[in-house]
C-alpha cells in the first residue's frame, strides 16, 4: 500500500495487559498508540516506524491497517 499526498497508513498497537514482571492489568489508562508503516510523499513530520498517538475521528480503515490525513497526529512517542 502506499499513501497519497499527506496520508499515512497505521497499524494499532494494543495496550499492555500485564506489567514487565508478569502482573496482570485490570484496566490500562495507557494512550491508543499505532506504529506508522508508510507515509505519503507530502509528509515530512514522521517517518516509517515511529509510534505515534492519533486523533481517531476520520479514520478510514482497510483490513488490519488505518489511513489518516497526518494532521490526525496528535505526537510522536520518544525512544
């Protein structure tokens, strides 16, 4: 798939259920993230691979995979 103009194609990355040690969450609070997997040739802010947070509203959704215009990012996850 690629993405045209300022599209970006995502996958959604599922919440943590349980903590490094093997807890089990009851409830996560944690954002909805998606790793980006490909970007259109007018996107300059986020590249293949970051994780980002999105406003969802606009989301078009095609098999496991979104498409967003990219001012549906709302931030860019740090390393």
């Amino acid at each position: 798939m690629r993405p045209l103009h300022d599209k970006i194609i995502v996958e959604r990355i599922a919440a943590e259920t349980t903590t490094a040690s093997g807890i089990v969450l009851r409830s996560t609070e944690e954002p909805d993230r998606a790793k980006v997997i490909a970007v259109g040739p007018d996107v300059d802010e986020v590249s293949v691979g970051d994780v980002v947070l999105l406003n969802w509203n606009g989301a078009i959704k095609s098999g496991e995979h979104y498409v967003l215009k990219i001012e549906h990012v709302v931030l860019i996850f740090g390393e």
